[in-house]
C-alpha cells in the first residue's frame, strides 16, 4: 500500500521533503498547500500532486498524513487540527515557541489518540547515527562527556531572527536533542554563555549570535555545544563522544571527500556551505522512518514528547544566559 501524503508550506524545507518523498516507493505526495500559489505550483509540477487548500486536505479521507513545514507560529494549531482528523502528522520543530502551549499541544494529542513525528534531522545523519551505533555496541564504554560544535555559514535575515524565537529555541535545539540522543540519559541544569560577535543587528533585535553551554545530568554527564551564527570556512557540524574505554567523533563532511597534497602542503575541498546539502541523506532517512512507522504502526521517534523536551531546554538556555548561572531544567 502506497501512503498520501499532503505537504503544508512550501517554502525551503518544503522543497527538500518534497525530494525526499519522491525518492520512497512506499510513499506518494498528493497534495501541497501554501499561502503563496507560485510555491505550491512549483512543487506540484515536480511532484505531480495537486494544489489544495488546508481544507481541503483536512477534509480528504485519502490522505493519510501531513508534512508540516509552515511558520512555527502555525505548527500547534496545525498539529492539534490533524490529530483530530485522525491524520498522522511529521513536523518539522519546534511544536511551537512556548513550552505552556507545546504542552497544551501534546495534551489534545493524547486526547485524540493522534501520531505525530517531529523533525529532529539530525538524528538520522548517517555519521551522527553511527556515533551512537559505536556506544550501544559498548566500544567507548560509559559515556561521560559530549561536543556538539553546530556552528552556521552566515547569520540568517533580521526578519527572520525577528520571528525564531531566539538562537537557543532556533538554532541551539538541535543540538539540544542531539545531546539527549547520545548522553542516555536526561539533562538536569544548563549553564550557557552568550554574546553577539557577529552583527550587533541581532543584538538590537534582543537575540545572540554566538553561545556556549554546558549541559549536565544528574549522574553528572556533560554535553559542551558551541554555536556561532558566523563560520567562514563553511557549515561546521562536529560531534565527539568521550567515554570510559575511548572516543568517538564525527567529522565535518564535504561535498567531495578527497585530501590533495604538494609541496605547498594538504589541501582539502571546502565543507558543505548549509543544511540542505549537509544533511540530504539525513533528511531522506527520517521520511523513509516516517513512512516505517506508520506502515509498521510503531511509535514515532522523535516524537512530540523529544520535541517539548527540547523546548524545555531552551527556556532554560535563555534563563542561564540570562542570569548567567546554571539552571535547573522544568520539564
């Protein structure tokens, strides 16, 4: 059985779901829906799926999930309003910028006996996936501490910061729950540095550019993050693993992975120069997990529970950054 899907938002990662459903057998896209017609008509042309209002879909017995790539201040309404159609839902994070709300969200949810997924992409990288692969196989022993360098090429538009909610709710979550998925265990209190290096625009707008964090359990396991909105030499996206019987990391990737050497010295091709390019496999395999999940009727992962987790622990970056001093995490 093929499964429909519908896409709402059709903007950047619209496009790059889009791809990825195409190349799933198991799947099919049938329907797009955007606030903007030249979106939505783009994708359909790719695609072969049909332009449809919201409404629309809600109201389509024959689709059996959404792709939620809307504006975050949309994901909440949206998740509750599916969940309710009996829709399956993927969608992308956060479930909103407010964790009061996010809750209520989970809550309808559970109410509903709703399925939904959230985009926490970073879990399927083939690389980061192995990392974990090499702790669950014992071959570093006890974990006890992890580095998370996320750092991007360039800072996105004011306009943009003006509505993200912030580096920590934005840019940091990602790392947040890359951080859960390799400590195994949940984070107690977050101490966070952070400061505006790169454009003091975004310190008008009352957000930070660059940030450090110190992430600790209650078994006193670390996760060091470090995040910068400037990296020139590319999109830098490492990750080390410390344990009791060893290490292991994950390097940066590049478009081509060769070395050249002369007797200038070793040169290397540049990194990834963004996500879309960096995490294209990453991004194919969540949708392919998507798409098990509801074939196979097992629980989806990351769930929306993953997704408030890591909501929770940008609150508490925001505070510490605020108060400069640990704090303790409210889940």
């Amino acid at each position: 059985m093929v499964t429909k899907l519908a896409l709402l938002g059709a903007g950047r990662i619209g496009k790059v779901h889009a791809r990825a459903i195409a190349e799933d057998k198991r799947a099919k896209l049938v329907a797009v829906a955007d606030a903007f017609p030249e979106a939505a008509n783009a994708i359909a042309a790719a695609s072969g799926a049909a332009v449809r209002t919201i409404d629309e879909i809600e109201a389509d017995k024959d689709i059996d999930a959404v792709i939620i790539c809307t504006p975050t201040n949309t994901h909440a309404d949206l998740i509750e309003r599916f969940a309710k159609a009996g829709k399956a839902i993927f969608c992308e994070k956060p479930i909103d910028l407010d964790v009061a709300r996010a809750r209520a969200c989970l809550e309808t949810v559970r109410k509903v006996g709703g399925k939904v997924m959230l985009g926490f992409n970073r879990r399927f990288d083939p690389h980061f996936r192995a990392v974990r692969q090499a702790i669950d196989d014992g071959q570093i022993g006890k974990v006890e501490m992890v580095t998370i360098t996320s750092r991007d090429p360039g800072p996105p538009p004011a306009e943009y910061i003006k509505v993200s909610g912030g580096i920590f709710r934005d840019m940091t979550i990602h790392d947040f729950d890359m951080a859960r998925f390799l400590l195994g265990e949940e984070v107690d209190s977050v101490m966070a540095s952070a400061s505006v290096l790169v454009d003091p625009k975004i310190g008008e707008l009352g957000d930070y550019d660059s940030a450090s964090l110190v992430l600790t359990t209650k078994s006193g396991r670390q996760a060091m993050i470090s995040n910068s909105r400037r990296a020139s030499y590319g999109y830098d996206q490492r990750i080390e693993v410390h344990g009791s019987l060893g290490s292991v990391s994950a390097e940066n990737q590049r478009p081509v992975s060769i070395e050249i050497a002369t007797k200038d010295g070793y040169t290397r091709p540049p990194l990834h120069d963004f996500f879309m390019t960096r995490y294209t496999a990453a991004y194919a395999a969540e949708i392919s997990a998507f798409i098990d999940g509801l074939e196979n009727g097992t629980p989806l992962s990351p769930s929306a529970e993953d997704g408030l987790i890591a909501l929770a622990l940008a609150d508490a970056a925001v505070r510490a950054a605020e108060q400069k001093t640990s704090v303790k995490v409210t889940y």
